[in-house]
C-alpha cells in the first residue's frame, strides 16, 4: 500500500525579494514517495520555489513543514539535519571542477559518516554505477559530458540516501535521449529507494512521464492555478493558462 | 551489522536480519568477499526473510558480491531480497557507458622536457599573438575606428583612478614613513637625521612609488581584469562576441589597458606626495627636524628627472598589469578553477615583469646618464 504521508507542506508561503511578489498564498501538500512537479511558464518563480523549499531562501509570509518541523522558522542547525537529509540536483550539476567524480560524491559521505575508508571508496562506487557511471570514479568534470555531469551531481545528491532529493531543470541542456535516460533514472530512484523526488521542470514529455504529483504556478495571478498529477491536470485543463502550457500552446480550450 | 555467512560445501550462504542502516563492518565484508571468490563457492544466496529497515550499506555489500558473482559466472540467488533492493541492483549492474581508456603511463624524462619547452614556445606565441592584437586595437583607438563604448571606458577609468586613490595614499604613507623610520637609525649614528628627508624624496619620486602603486595595482586591478574577463569566458561571453565580430581586444581589453595607463602616473604622483608626507610626519613629529627644515631638503632632492622617472615607470606598469590581467583572462579555461589560475598569474606575472622592466629601465637610465 502507498504511503501517503505529507513529507512537505507550504501553509500561506509567500515569497519574493525585497517589495516584489513573485507568488502568493502558496499551500500545497508534498507526499512521502511523490515525484512531485512545480510547474509554469518562465518568470513565475519555480526555482525561487525551490531556493526556499531548500533554505537557501526565506519566504515573505507563511511556513514549510519538512516531515512536521517548521523548516522556515527552525533555528540553522535544525535547518541544517533537515538539508542534510535533503539531497539536490542543480542545472548544471554543480560538481566541484578541482576533484575527481569519486571524490565530489565522497565528499558529504566523509562530513558526515563514520564510514571507513574503504566503505566510503564502496559506495561512491555503488552511487556512480546507480547513475550509470561505473568507472568514471577518477575522471574531472571537465571531462565529461553535459548529460553524465548531472548524472555525477545526481551520484552526490543521493551519497547520503536523502529522503528527498530536489531536482532544478533536470533536462535542461540535455538531447532528448539523455533526456529519457535521466528521467527513466529518476523513476528507477524513486521505485527503489523510495525517495521522494521534488521537480522543476518545464519539459511536457518529462513532467507527464515521471510526475506523480504537482503544482502550476502562475506569473500572472501570482498564484498556484492548479495542482494534481499532471496527467490529469492534461486530460481535465482547470483553466486556459495550464491547457495552453499543458497542450504546448494550442487555444481552442473549452470549459 | 546483523549478517552471517557460511560456505555450505559450493554454495556461500549469507543471512540478513533485522536493520541495516549506516552500518560498516570493514574486517566481515573483507571475510565475506573473500569467501565470493573462493574458488570451492559455485552460488551465493542470500537469506533476507527477517530483513528489516535498509539503506545504501547494506546494498553496497550484495552489489559487490553480485558483482563477484557475475564476474566469475557463479550463481547469484537474492528471491528472497525485498523487490525494490533488487531492482536497484539490477540498476546499480546496469552498464550503459564504459569509461575511454586513459594513458595513465608516467612521462620519461625526455618527454617531460619536451612538453615543456614545446609549451614555453606556444605561451610565447601566444604571449605575442597576444601584443599584436592590442598593438593593432591601440591603432584602431588613435584613428577612432574602434568598437568600444564610452561608458566602459569611463566605468573603468572610475574603476582604476578614484576608486584606488585610498588604498594607494594609505600604504604609499605608511611606505614613507617605514623608509623614513629605517633611514633615520642609521642616519642619527652620524647625526644626520635631516638627510632623512632626501632619502625618503629621492626613494618615492624615483623608483619607490611607482613600484608600491605597481604592486597595489596588480593585486587590485589586474586580479579584477583577468578574474572578470576569465569569468567571461566560462559563461561564453567571449565566444559570443567573437561570433558578433567584435574584436574582444577592442571591446574588453582596451577599455582597461588605456585607462589603466592613463591612471597610473596620476596614481604614481599621489603615491609619491603620500610618501614624503609619511617621511615628513617621521621627521617633524619623532625626529624633532622643523618642519621647515624638512621640506627645504625634501625640495632639494626633487629633481625633475626623478620625477619623470618615475612616473615613466608608472605608465610602463600601467601596461604591463593591463596586459598580463586582460592576457589571463582571454586564455582563462572555462572552470571556476581556471579563473583563479588566470588571476594569480595575472598578478604573479604583472610583478616579475614590473621588476624586470624596473631593472632594465634602471640600466638604461644609467646609460644614458639619467
């Protein structure tokens, strides 16, 4: 039987910089093994969405619950157990170009385990065969692909098996079978591991492919317009923004 | 870690139970691995009916053993494993991409040597491929053919001018006053603790300023210059106006080379004003000189070739840090690490040439009697 238990929830959330709005009165609900898409037209604020739902923002109004903790109002070493346990994928993969794969993915099992060497040299060897990078463990950023970097980066955000990982424009940049490959990646995590996943993407075919969950935001109304799985979200359009966005631009919605 | 194992004649059993989180036993993995590759083990299966919670530690230990087990051709039996530790091993087995082979064989001397010298002969070409650009950009700036907004220039001009006026006043002060502290211990021993004041006018206005504000300047502005153009060229930037057809030496490094020229004798004159009034403040106010005395001696070691002197090398700085920043930059690779490559070599080397180019300026003066 599924788990439906909220892992995240936004109550009121509203978030911008200094006096500009960029969405407000956010509530939606995350649930633990979701593949949860935050969806909209550029400009309306998913990756600031994402910078918060990560602390590396703080909303205007309202509160996050991460797994029933008030994230947005913890003090930073709370916040800190909650990112730690948090894994997150950036655009570009955010490796560290001075070290090798291997050791770009050691790096946060070294902070904060107690695992031996040896076992630490095993599992970022289990992580980079996960993402389909078996003996790329000695190679530089620099020498690899668009595609594999984020595959790398994917490697990393999973060393500490996170309970969520965050996912920033995961197809950006990437051919559509790198595409595919990525997205069939993060299914595979999510089936196995049971990791949550949190997605901002506007890629059609990978948002209805992978995503379970979702919400659209709107930079008109600064508003969430709609939210639900994404496949009905397409089949049942709330409203003429998602049908267009949903239907890649076509106009003959009806209510 | 809640596993046991055995070797059943040819099968190696392992038992799983209870939780496995974060757990690590290095010394039993060892035993275990070993046993895998024991040649008597034809099968390993594993026994997880009373497994309980899992994480990465224990799918780590059935990886490895899968992987001995497909390596050797030996059976792997898991039905027992939860469906999901399954399929990651079935994921984690996937192979879609194998790595390139890598020489990783070490270079023999010769070869050391080769690349090296082979590498010099490129930088030096490169170095004046480099010189010949803005030789031919400067050409285009004095027929006023040159694509270069006026804005940058004048951005840069506040950048490197007024922007620097404090930090070099400040350590050009303390410079004077250091010369003059130093000078006067070993000038007092002959009672000739006024000539304090023409040591510390001769040491600024002729070489001592313009080498400070040189320094200063290096870490300041040419840092900036290859840091900014280095970060340019990771985003594509310069790419972009390569395939616009605008000339980077023109658009980028002009701008920075020209105003940094024109501010540095400013800047040089400064420093050397800051100096004496470091030395006079020494003087006047520890070595009880009058004030009167003081600047009647200072005036008397102002020569006017001094002077000149050194504001020639200010202006000859003022190229070479506008060159040696604005050349890292354009060569830097396209990592962050690069960028702070470019930066320390556009200062390390905007210094060792200031000195050399000090030195051989200093020769020629002494040629030509100056």
């Amino acid at each position: 039987m599924k788990d439906t238990q909220a892992i995240i929830e936004a109550r009121h959330v509203t978030m911008g910089y200094g006096d500009y709005v960029l969405q407000k009165d956010m509530n939606f609900t995350v649930n633990k093994h979701d593949i949860f898409i935050i969806m909209g037209g550029s400009g309306c604020g998913k990756s600031s969405l994402l910078r918060l739902l990560t602390g590396l923002n703080q909303p205007l109004k309202g509160d996050i619950f991460v797994k029933g903790i008030n994230f947005t109002k913890a003090d930073s070493d709370v916040q800190k157990n909650i990112m730690i346990n948090n894994g997150i994928l950036y655009q570009s993969g955010a490796l560290f170009s001075s070290m090798t794969l291997a050791e770009n993915v050691a790096l946060p099992l070294q902070q904060y385990t107690d695992y031996s060497q040896q076992t630490i040299q095993e599992l970022v060897s289990l992580k980079l065969a996960l993402v389909g990078l078996a003996g790329f463990e000695s190679f530089y950023p620099s020498e690899i692909s668009g595609g594999m970097k984020k595959r790398a980066g994917l490697a990393r955000a999973l060393a500490l098996d996170p309970e969520i990982v965050y996912f920033d424009e995961p197809s950006a940049g990437l051919d559509p079978i790198s595409s595919k490959l990525l997205d069939d990646l993060m299914k595979n995590i999510n089936q196995s591991l049971g990791t949550t996943l949190v997605v901002v993407t506007h890629e059609l075919s990978s948002l209805l492919d992978i995503g379970t969950n979702g919400v659209f935001l709107d930079a008109e109304t600064k508003t969430i317009i709609a939210q639900g799985h994404p496949k009905d979200l397409l089949k049942n359009p709330p409203n003429e923004t998602v049908y267009e966005f949903l239907t890649r631009g076509k106009t003959e919605y009806v209510k | 870690m809640n596993m046991s194992f055995e070797q059943k004649q040819s099968q190696l059993v392992v038992n799983l139970t209870g939780s496995f989180e974060r757990a690590d036993n290095p010394s039993m993995k060892e035993a275990l691995f070993r046993l895998a590759w024991d040649v008597q083990t034809q099968r390993i299966v594993i026994h997880a009916q009373t497994l309980g919670t899992w994480d990465s530690s224990l799918v780590v230990v059935l990886y490895t053993l899968k992987k001995i087990a497909l390596e050797r051709g030996i059976l792997f039996q898991s039905s027992t494993l939860p469906k999901q530790l399954n399929s990651l091993l079935d994921l984690a087995l996937t192979v879609d991409r194998k790595p390139p082979q890598r020489n990783d064989e070490t270079p023999d001397f010769l070869e050391v040597l080769g690349t090296i010298g082979i590498n010099t002969c490129q930088a030096i070409g490169r170095g004046l491929i480099f010189i010949r650009d803005v030789m031919g950009a400067l050409g285009r700036f004095f027929t006023k053919r040159v694509v270069m907004r006026s804005v940058d220039f004048w951005t840069e001009l506040d950048n490197c001018g007024p922007k620097a006026v404090l930090i070099v006043s400040l350590i050009s002060f303390m410079v004077g006053l250091i010369l003059a502290f130093v000078g006067a211990i070993q000038l007092k021993t002959f009672g000739a603790q006024i000539f304090v004041a023409s040591l510390v006018t001769i040491g600024m206005i002729r070489i001592m300023g313009a080498i400070m504000v040189g320094i200063i300047m290096a870490g300041r502005t040419g840092a900036s210059y290859a840091a900014t153009i280095g970060t340019m060229q990771v985003n594509e930037e310069l790419d972009a106006l390569k395939t616009m057809g605008i000339p980077v030496t023109d658009f980028l490094i002009l701008p920075r080379l020209v105003t940094l020229v024109i501010a540095m004798p400013i800047l040089v004159l400064l420093a050397d004003f800051m100096g004496m009034l470091g030395g006079a403040f020494v003087g006047v106010l520890l070595l009880d000189i009058p004030a009167g005395e003081y600047w009647k001696y200072a005036w008397e070691a102002f020569g006017l070739t001094n002077f000149l002197v050194g504001l020639f090398h200010g202006l000859v700085f003022g190229f070479v840090i506008g060159l040696c920043g604005c050349y890292y930059g354009v060569q830097c690779g396209r990592n962050a690490d690069s960028v702070g490559i470019a930066t320390t070599k556009a200062v390390v080397w905007s210094i060792v040439w200031m000195i050399v180019l000090t030195g051989l300026i200093t020769y020629l003066c002494e040629v030509i009697g100056i």
